[in-house]
C-alpha cells in the first residue's frame, strides 16, 4: 500500500485471484496488518479502516464499517519500551541498516532497539493508524523522548509523515539530531525534542516519484508514522542503541 496507487493494488488482488480460482489452487494473504494488509493503513481497525475494494478483489464479504469519530490525543502514550506498543503502533525498518527490536543491552527492562551500519536514506519506523492520530492538541507542549547510546557522533533526522494517498502527500515534520544535542559517550542519554521546535521538510511521493518542497501543508491530525532516518549520510560503522521512545506532553 506505500509503493503503488490503490486501483492497481485493487486490479492485481482481483487478476491474482482469479487466476488461482480458475485452476482450483488454495491461496493464503500474508498479512492483516502491515502494508500488505487489508486496512486503508498498515495500522487499520476492523470495524473502521478496513478496505473494502481490496477485501472484494480477494474473493471476501467485507464487513459493515463504522465511521469513526477523530478525537485529538490529550495526552502521550508509549511508542516502545522492550516491545512496540501494539495498541497503538507497528515497528519495521527499510534499506539494508543492521535493525533489532531485540537488543539485550537495554536502559530499563529486557530489550532496547538496535540500529547499525545505516546507509544514506535508511530508516526505522512506527507506523500509526493515522484515522486516529490526530496530534494536534500535543503541538504546543508536547514532546517526543527517548534514551539513547552511541560512542560516536551522529547525524539523524527524526520525522512525523502524513499518510500519501490520491488526494494528500507523505508531507514530513522532522528534527535533526546533530552532535552538540549530545556527548557521544557509553551511557545512556535522555533525548527530549519538543514537538513545537520540528519544521516541515516536504514529502517524496511515490505516485509521480518527485520531490515536493514543503508548502505548510503538513497536517498533524492525521499521523501516519514515527521515522529515525539517516537522512544526510551514511552512517557505516556507526551503532546507535535506542529505548523507552514515548510521546509526551508537559
């Protein structure tokens, strides 16, 4: 769902499924979730989000979907602390960086998350349903923190995206985490950045691969997803530890 337009996605579920039909071959969806799934999102709900022309190409009755009312957040939520909080987010990583959500030397509790040997343009995410991400009530004193380890100086950019569809672009809110935020040293770091102090980058949108510079179009009710990006360079040889990441508000 991230990589092509809805009604080629929709064409293909249909053409793939009558193919196996005619010639009497058992078929199995990877996933519910994720961005093979069958929600309008990687992080939908059945009752709500559920694509309906998707469901149909696929052979299925969807269910009855509910409208469902946007209610902004009044207050922070976990993000990742030893497990993604499945409530509310899924985790994954794109390029070919070294990615663990298993990494036992953590701050607190069992695991934290391991991010190594990133190059240029690798990212590691947490995917919002973005139906029911509506940020903007946290604008203002809110916050994104997270404890950090690293022994060399780093250069990050950390990023809210909006969802990209027919209608609207994945316009991005980012920070750029720089080496005077913090010493590298061996101990974990407390990393606090108000969510006031990021600034609208623009979007690359995959349907007309282009880069759209930013125009203030960035919309902090509808969230999609959560990035940490090696937005400026590689960073080969660079193993950066993170955990306890929530949002939070003052």
């Amino acid at each position: 769902m991230n990589n092509c337009r809805i009604d080629d996605r929709v064409r293909w579920y249909q053409y793939v499924t009558s193919a196996l039909d005619r010639r009497n071959i058992s078929r199995t969806s990877w996933d519910y979730y994720g961005s093979f799934g069958i929600h309008t999102s990687e992080r939908g709900n059945f009752n709500h989000d559920v694509n309906i022309d998707v469901v149909r190409a696929m052979g299925f009755t969807p269910p009855l979907q509910i409208p469902r009312p946007l209610e902004p957040l009044s207050d922070g939520f976990i993000i990742f602390d030893d497990y993604p909080n499945h409530r509310h987010v899924t985790a994954g990583s794109w390029g070919e960086a070294d990615f663990s959500l298993y990494e036992t030397n953590s701050y607190q509790g069992q695991f934290a998350i391991r991010w190594a040997n990133a190059s240029q343009y690798d990212a590691y995410h947490f995917s919002f349903d973005p139906s029911s991400m509506d940020f903007s009530a946290l604008v203002e004193d809110g916050f994104i923190e997270f404890m950090m380890k690293t022994n060399v100086p780093v250069l990050f950019d950390i990023r809210f995206t909006n969802v990209e569809s027919s209608t609207s672009l994945p316009w991005r809110m980012r920070y750029t985490f720089n080496n005077t935020m913090t010493a590298p040293n061996t101990n974990w770091q407390l990393i606090r950045i108000p969510l006031s102090m990021m600034s609208e980058h623009g979007a690359w949108a995959v349907r007309d691969s282009r880069w759209h510079p930013p125009r203030g179009e960035f919309n902090w009710q509808r969230v999609n997803r959560l990035e940490f990006v090696a937005e400026h360079d590689d960073l080969t040889g660079v193993e950066i530890l993170f955990d306890s990441i929530r949002i939070g508000k003052n």
